[in-house]
C-alpha cells in the first residue's frame, strides 16, 4: 500500500512538471490528488488492522495452555542398544530393532541424523565396525546422508542375502507335533512375517503345519477364513484336545468319572497230582521206578533160566520169582502209583463239583 502511494505520488508530481493545458492540467492534478487521499486513508486502515492482528495473536499465546513436548522419557529406565560384531547374521535385525527403540525412546539425545549415526557407531565391534569406518572422516563426523543410509550398508554386509529361501525353508520345518499351539504359533509368527504378507497365504501355511490330532478334528466342521477367528479356534480346539486327553489317561489309572472295566478272573488252576511212583502225601522227589528198564524175556531165555535154576524174575540165583526182591519193590511202586492216580482224580472231582 504504501508503494502504491509513493507511485501515485511521483505520478502527480511529473505530471505538474510536465507543461500541459490549463483545464487539462489542473484535472489531472484533482484526479491525482484523489487518489493520493485514498490511498493514503487505505494505507492507514491496513496498519490499524495489522496492530489489532499482531495484539489478538499475542493475546491468544498468552491465554492458550503450552503444547506438550515428547521430552525424553526419564522415568522408565531404558538400556542402551547391544554391540553388534557381524559374527552372527542372525543378530542383525534384532539389533537394529533395538538401536531405532532406544534413539526413539531419547529424542534429545538425538537431535540429528549424525548424533543417531555416531551411537549406531558406538556400538559396533569387530569386523561391522571396519564395515563402517571408512565413512568415519577426520572432524568425527559420518560419511553418510543419515541413519537409513547406515543401517542399509549393515544390511548389505551382513543381511540375508535370500531371506525368503531361507525363510521358505524354515517354514517347512516348523511342526506343531505334540507341543501346545501357542507355542507353535508363536514360532510361527516370527517366520512367517517376513514370507507372506496375504493372510489368505498365513492361514493355509499355518494349518499345515498343525498336529494330525487338529487337522483330524477340522475334517467335519467349517473353518474361518479369517487368520485370526482361525488362530482363535485352533487354540479353543487344542485345548479341548488336551482336556480330552487327561480325561482318558485318568480313566486308565482308575481315577476317571467312569468305571474301568473289570479284569477277567483268573483261569482255575490245575490240580496238583503226586508224582509218578510216590504216595499222597509225599512231597519229596520221584523215586526211580525199578521196572521202568525191564523188558519182558523170550520163551527160550524163561526155558534156560528154568534149567539153570535161576529166577525168572530177574535172572539171579538162590531165589525163585516169588521170593525176587526185585519184583517185590517193583509191586510196590506199582501199587503207590495207582493210590496216587486214584487220589488226584478225586480231588480233580471235587474242585470240578465246587465250581
């Protein structure tokens, strides 16, 4: 505004210098100073409102409460991000993981990328901290455009080179067998995040891999096919599978809700019998039945011994049959055996009529 004054301004003034017509000069002079007047009254409202802007402004950052800061967080005790040495690829990603929590969790501690990149550096030993130090230059600082920047060099180095063969490889191990399924889920999770990004894909993947109990349990009923109401019923059913299983264990003990089957009684014994050439009674060993090696002698063989005066029983001399000691022991065993045949089928029969 106050421009277009000072224009109007030097126009009025050339234009009196310039030689003109009476009429003509003197309209032009009223016309310009006019405008003049008007601008300059326009000038004058736009400062008087731009005083009453800048007071209103002033008044309201008084009036309003403070903005809240994300001061660093000195109450909870945060630890420091590990080492990381590249001795194990594995470490990597849990390392930065780490690294990011606590230069989020410090915000002025870290007021700039480079003061982010000298505690990543910090932290670094052996063969990842000669990864990174030929970026370092001569005034301490890194050569690099920030933090990203230094965690993709690391990554390159000691990343992964085929992290989805490796985790396609892994998924393929991952068995629930008799573990709980949170445990196996819970295993699963940290593979599977960085293969599938469908939950179509994780539910299928998933399911493979569960026990031959659970997917036998699946066969008559309809499944989700959300991932998580299908992660919820798998742990509803793995419980129940588990509940189901101590039951029946209990019942096996005898200590179930159930009766156990009654065992089958024993078969009955058979009955004691003495043995062979032994009276009843005798608990001893069998005795030797004498006539058990005799054999019965020719007729030629009985007509020499009748000739020769010997016994017909045995053979021996001085003695007839019926005085052979030998034929009188071997009646005797003959007859104990047919007491003792004769006791054990009657106590056969009397157990038989007990039963």
């Amino acid at each position: 505004m106050e421009q277009q004054i000072r224009t109007l301004t030097d126009e009025r003034d050339g234009a009196r210098r310039i030689p003109a017509a009476a009429g003509t000069n003197k309209e032009l002079r009223e016309e310009l100073d006019d405008m003049t007047r008007d601008a300059r009254q326009f000038g004058e409202e736009a400062r008087s409102l731009r005083t009453q802007l800048v007071n209103a402004l002033m008044l309201a950052a008084r009036t309003a409460p403070a903005a809240p800061q994300a001061p660093e967080d000195r109450g909870q005790k945060f630890p420091d991000s590990p080492d990381f040495s590249g001795s194990d690829r594995a470490q990597l990603r849990g390392w930065i993981a780490q690294l990011r929590m606590v230069i989020r969790h410090k915000p002025a501690s870290f007021p700039d990328e480079q003061s982010k990149m000298r505690y990543a550096f910090n932290r670094l030993r052996r063969v990842a901290l000669a990864q990174i130090l030929p970026h370092v230059r001569e005034d301490g600082t890194i050569g690099l455009e920030d933090l990203p920047a230094f965690i993709q060099l690391l990554e390159a180095a000691f990343g992964d080179p085929d992290r989805v063969a490796t985790t396609e490889g892994k998924m393929k191990d991952i068995k629930q067998k008799n573990r709980e399924f949170s445990q196996y889920y819970a295993e699963f999770q940290v593979i599977a995040a960085d293969l599938y990004s469908n939950p179509s894909a994780l539910r299928k993947a998933l399911r493979m891999g569960l026990s031959e109990e659970m997917k036998d349990s699946f066969t008559y009923s309809d499944m989700p096919e959300e991932l998580p109401a299908f992660m919820t019923v798998c742990q509803k059913r793995d419980n129940q599978i588990r509940q189901r299983r101590a039951e029946k264990a209990a019942q096996n003990k005898g200590g179930g809700i159930g009766f156990a089957s009654p065992r089958p009684p024993p078969p009955p014994k058979a009955p004691e019998t003495a043995p062979a050439g032994t009276v009843a009674g005798y608990t001893g060993p069998a005795l030797m039945d004498l006539s058990a090696g005799r054999r019965r002698i020719s007729a030629e063989e009985r007509a020499k011994r009748f000739v020769d005066g010997r016994c017909l029983y045995c053979g021996g001399f001085n003695h007839r049959a019926a005085e052979c000691a030998a034929r009188i022991k071997a009646q005797t065993f003959k007859a104990a055996g047919a007491e003792v045949k004769e006791v054990g089928t009657q106590r056969g029969s009397e157990e038989s009529g007990k039963d």
